[in-house]
C-alpha cells in the first residue's frame, strides 16, 4: 500500500529511487516545473527533515529564517504582527544599501522600463520628492511605497496589486501569480480548499489556516533588492501541512515568486517537504526564451538546491523551539 508520500511525490514527477532517496534523508532535485508563462523559471525539489510538522509550521510562519539558508538576503523584518494593518515602523528597518548613490539615481530618475518595478502613480511619487532629493527622503518615500502596496494586498488579494509601468505595456504580476497557481495541477487535486483559498486571498479563508508578512533585503547585483513576502498555512488531514511563499511584490530584478509546499509526516520524528517555487523574470522572454529559460531553470535550481539544503538543518534546530522563544536574530 502506497503512502501519501509515494502518492504525492510521484504525481510531482519522482522517480521510485528518488523517492527511496529522499526518505532515507537525501535532498532531491526534481527539474522544473510546466511554464505557466514564458517569463518563468522553476524548480521542484523534494528533501527529508528531522523534525515534526509542528516545527516546520513554527519556523516557516513566525521565524523566516532567510538569512541562515540565502547568501544573498541582507535584512528582514515582519510586518503587522498584530494581525491589523502594518505601520511605517515595520518598514523602518529598509535600507536602500550598498549602492546607495546608484540607488538614489535610480529612485530619482525612475521611468517606465528601468531597472525598477514601480506602477505609474508610484514613478510619480518619486519624481515629485525632485532631483535634488535627500537618500533618507528617498528610503522615507519607498518605505510609504511597501506600506501601501502591503495594505492594498491584505485587504484585495491578487487583485489589489499595482501593475508595473512598462515602456510599451503595464506588466500585471497578480495576474502572473494567478496564473501560476491555476497552471499546477497537484494544489487543486490534493486540496482543493487551499488552492481556492491561494486564488480568492484575503476571501474564503480555511478555519486552520494561518499567516504572516515580512519584507526581505537582498543584494542581487549588488543592489538591494526588496520583497514583501506573504506566507499562508494549514493543516492536511492527520500526516501533512500545506503552504504557500508569495513574493507579491519585488522591488527589481524579478518579477514575483510563488512557491507551493507539502509537509508529509514520515515516522514519527521525521518529515519529507516537497516544494514547488516559480519564478517570474522579464530578463527570460522574448527571443531566444526557451533557451534561456532552459539555462535558467538549471542555474536557479542548482541554488534553490543548495539554500535547502541549508535550510533542512536550520529546521532540524527548530526541534527545540517554541513560539515564546523565537527571534529572527536566532
């Protein structure tokens, strides 16, 4: 009789030995994903944890622990904890660092098509501070920018995020990160109640399902580059926890990011996650974007690859924790 493990796992692609790998406590790269749009990159990967759902649910929605697992992440900090509707105080930890003069000329002399995603009331925004703006004027300004971008995300969903101006035309990542949830097969089949959830957000929420927010700062191109992260869980019968990781909103280089995971128990101290993370990148489309979606897809699964494997020994630290202790200096 197959578990839910095998079940799940093989419907996502896994052979019978990688499967055999990943519960004997190996990590196990699984390619990419089906394209749900000519802009994506993906990864699937699937790994074994020492460690129970309960830690894994603890660590993934009250402590994301980033910077222990990603070379690249500078900084993050959570947002309204209290559940309501964030202040300018959680933001107060962003920093437009290193590159702050580049930075400061970007911010100045944003447009349609440069180097950042903003929508066109936002470009507005900056060039009405003028050119002669102050670096904190600036960092004050983008600060008020996530504030309100976070706001208009927990009270309308996918709906209430802002397109990004664009030379030619706006670029809708709502619509992207909709479409990456109705191009994967596996949510709507195995649940069915959370995939309605992750489409109708902040609308029919499951009774268990629990969430947080949080910004993140990495330097990718040695720019800081800033994401307002949304996480959402909740149980799966007796053995399992599904969860979703939503980069809503991304300040350059990347469009937005989705991941989708599955917590299965195996044995009784044990865990095996599978995770699905797709990603949304102008620099992929256009001519040539299967080629370069290929090269992609191995360059980023190689260091989705490393940063969890790094990450299952921070979760299997997590054995100890409990909620009154946690803090992301951890």
């Amino acid at each position: 009789m197959s578990s839910l493990i095998d079940e799940v796992l093989k419907e996502a692609g896994f052979s019978d030995a990688a499967i055999a790998d990943v519960k004997a406590g190996k990590l196990h790269y699984g390619g990419s994903l089906d394209a749900a749009s000519d802009k994506e990159l993906s990864v699937k990967l699937a790994f074994h944890v020492e460690g129970k759902i309960d830690n894994i649910k603890l660590v993934f929605l009250h402590l994301p622990a980033k910077k222990k697992y990603d070379p690249t992440v500078g900084d993050l900090g959570m947002i309204a904890t209290d559940g309501g509707d964030g202040t300018l105080e959680d933001f107060a930890g962003i920093e437009l660092s290193p590159n702050e003069v580049t930075m400061d000329k970007l911010y100045s002399n944003a447009a349609p098509g440069s180097d950042l995603n903003l929508s066109k009331d936002e470009i507005e925004t900056f060039k009405k501070l003028g050119k002669k703006a102050t670096h904190e004027e600036i960092e004050n300004c983008l600060r008020q920018v996530l504030l309100d971008r976070f706001r208009a995300y927990k009270k309308n969903g996918l709906a209430g995020i802002k397109p990004y101006a664009r030379s030619k035309k706006e670029f809708s990542s709502g619509e992207e990160l909709k479409n990456q949830i109705l191009h994967g097969p596996i949510l709507k089949k195995r649940s069915p109640t959370f995939y309605k959830y992750a489409l109708d957000y902040p609308n029919n929420k499951p009774e268990r399902a629990e969430e947080s927010f949080f910004w993140v700062n990495s330097v990718i191109d040695d720019k800081p580059t800033i994401a307002l992260i949304h996480r959402v869980g909740m149980p799966h019968g007796n053995e399992g926890y599904v969860y979703m990781e939503r980069h809503f909103y991304i300040s350059r280089s990347h469009n937005c990011l989705q991941g989708i995971g599955a917590a299965m128990t195996h044995g009784e101290e044990e865990t095996v996650v599978l995770y699905a993370t797709r990603t949304s990148t102008d620099q992929v489309s256009g001519f040539g974007s299967t080629a370069k979606r290929t090269i992609g897809n191995k360059v980023m699964g190689g260091r989705m690859a490393d940063n969890f494997d790094r990450a299952r020994k921070v979760l299997a630290a997590s054995k100890d924790l409990s909620l009154r202790n946690l803090s992301l200096d951890d």
